[in-house]
C-alpha cells in the first residue's frame, strides 16, 4: 500500500498532570521529535486505520462504523502503556479533520454511478505516540494524538495468493501476547517475512501459530475466512476466534459476521480455531466454496490459493479471476453502506 499524504494533520497534546490539550489542525508537516521519546525506544505507538468515503451520486462523505475504532484505538492504547482517548471526542475530531481534507475526495455529481464502480475514499491514519523524553522503562507522561491521511490507490480486489508462516520460524501472535492489540510493535516483526512472501509472488502471509496444529488466525493486514461445506451439507463460514488474543477483532470482520447471520441466516458464521489441515481437506474433498481476507486497506479480497509447507493449495473463485459469489455479495452490502447508498446506523455522515 502506497499512497500519498493530504496537506494537514490533526495535533492534540496529553500530559499525565493536565490531560489532553485543545486540538488542533495545521499543515502537515514533520514532527518535532526528542531523540529520547518513549515511542522511539519502547514502542509506545497504537493506531488505527479507516476509510472516509464519498457517495458519487450524492457527494456525501462517511466514515464506517468509527465508534468501533474509537473503542479499539482506546484497547491498543491501553495495552502498550498510553492514555485512553475520549470516543465522542475521537468521533467529533476524525469529522472535523475529514472536513478540512475533503476536497482530497472528488466528486463527479454522477447520478447514474453504481456501487462497486470506482468509488472514492481517502485513508485515515489516527495514532496515539508516547512522547515522555526518557531512557528508563516507565510509562509515558506525555503523549499526542494524530491524524493524517493519505490518498490510496483503488484497491481492486485481485485474488490473493498467501504464504502460510512456519510456526516453527516465525508467528506473528501467540496467545497472552498483544495480536489483538493495533499496535505498531505488532507490525514491525511481520516485515521480514512478508518480503520473503512477496520474494516467492505471494501477496500477504497466512500467520499460523502452535507448531503441532498450525492454526490459521490472519492474511497480513487482514482477517481471514474460510467459506465451505460441513458434513451435513451445511454452508459454514469460519474465521479464528477473538478469546485467545492472536487476532484483531477488525471492524470489517465483525460487520461481514454480523451481516451474514442478519441477511443468510442460513449460513452457518463459526468463530473458532481451525488449522491449514483442514483448508487443505476441504479443498481435496471439493468442500471448498471460496476464502477470502477482509481489512479497511484490502476490504473483501478473494484468495485464489495458499502456499502451505511449499504444497499449493488452489481456493476456487466462482468467476474467473473474481471473488467468489458470497464474497462479491458481501462486499456490495458494504459498498452499499459506506458509501451512503442505503441508509444504515453503520455509516456516518461527517
Ligand atoms: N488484522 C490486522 C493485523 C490488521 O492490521 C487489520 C487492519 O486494520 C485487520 C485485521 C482488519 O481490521 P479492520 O477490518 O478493522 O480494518
């Protein structure tokens, strides 16, 4: 993901005697940084990714469901030792600051536009960083919140083709660690083996943890579901569970389960933990129905294949080189919200 950077940030100030200060938006430019700041030696970083989104027929902008970042930004940053954040506030700030950067979102006053035509959004980065100069292992005592955005490239839902880690070499989250947590300390030590991945011409890495069962929890950035058919005949969409603390509970997760169990009810939505043994079982027993990663960055993107212990497994896409045919469902349903097409407590104007 590249993309570049709009012209202003939103700035606000903690300090552990007064709280946080007034907020402020102003050009965007580099920080003023000490070289003994906590956030440089002990990773005092959480962040959070989102989407603001302008309707093409409308020229409305909203974003999706920020109550929901607000509440994980405010869990990272407890995990990692920084003070929590106000989530009317994180709201109010995340609108205002769109606000300012909203002619980064161009509007072509096209009545006719579809959703799933080229859409526009602009990438939204709030972050919280300790900024206490000290060498001594403690708790921040000064911190600042951050807004920036950048504009990135459409994402055009390519089909995937992920590497699954070894557990052996390398695992991302492990229960009791901070997977759950969006935290830049989770990010940093994923970076050697994605390149190794992207070295071979996979796109993400399926992470996988405890040596004996390998169990699936994320594809890089992103979520990971497993659509197939049980025994019974059932159609069942399985994704890693929450409890053991080794994925992120992604908003975009969280709205395909819930909109799966609303709009199919009888589709079975199973979180619980699953290994690569039994993706690759599906698939010989042509139970396989499709797989897919779903993010903020990557949305709803089909995986064409896993790579697991150097054996190819092929994920059928429905259509030729498209999603599969839940994945492209779902990601209409969404379409439909974020960008304001259908009228939903999801999504919210700014
Ligand atoms: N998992 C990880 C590790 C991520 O970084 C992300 C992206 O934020 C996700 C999952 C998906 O979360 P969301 O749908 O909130 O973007």
């Amino acid at each position: 993901m590249t993309g570049s950077s709009t012209d202003h940030m939103l700035k606000v100030t903690w300090s552990s005697s007064t709280g946080w200060g007034v907020p402020e938006i102003v050009p965007y430019a580099p920080l003023p940084l000490d070289p003994a700041a906590t956030v440089l030696h002990y990773a005092n970083e959480c962040f959070e990714g989102m989407k603001a989104y302008r309707s093409k027929s409308t020229g409305k902008i909203r974003i999706f469901r920020p109550n929901l970042n607000a509440k994980r930004l405010n869990m990272s940053a407890d995990r990692i030792a920084l003070p929590s954040f106000d989530n009317d506030e994180f709201i109010a700030l995340m609108r205002a600051y769109v606000a300012v950067e909203e002619r980064w979102l161009a509007w072509s006053g096209n009545a006719t536009f579809t959703v799933g035509d080229d859409n526009d959004f602009l990438y939204l980065r709030p972050m919280i960083i300790g900024t206490t100069p000290r060498l001594g292992l403690a708790r921040p005592n000064d911190a600042m919140f951050l807004i920036i955005a950048s504009k990135l490239p459409s994402w055009h839902s390519r089909p995937l083709r992920l590497l699954a880690s070894s557990p052996a070499e390398t695992v991302r989250a492990w229960p009791g660690g901070f997977g759950y947590a969006k935290v830049g300390a989770n990010y940093g030590p994923t970076l050697q083996y994605q390149t190794h991945a992207a070295s071979l011409g996979y796109d993400q890495v399926l992470w996988l943890f405890d040596a004996e069962r390998r169990y699936v929890t994320e594809a890089g950035g992103a979520n990971f579901f497993v659509v197939w058919r049980t025994d019974d005949a059932a159609v069942e969409f399985v994704t890693a569970p929450l409890e053991l603390g080794t994925v992120l509970d992604g908003v975009t997760r969280r709205s395909v389960i819930e909109l799966v169990r609303e709009r199919m009810p009888d589709i079975r939505v199973t979180e619980r933990q699953f290994s690569v043994d039994e993706i690759a079982a599906a698939v010989d027993s042509h139970r396989i129905i499709e797989a897919f990663a779903c993010g903020t960055a990557y949305f709803i993107a089909p995986v064409a294949g896993i790579n697991i212990s150097g054996q190819e497994i092929p994920i059928p896409l429905k259509v030729e080189g498209k999603s599969g045919e839940y994945a492209r469902t779902i990601r209409r349903w969404l379409e439909e919200i974020m960008y304001g097409e259908t009228d939903h407590a999801w999504g919210v104007t700014v």
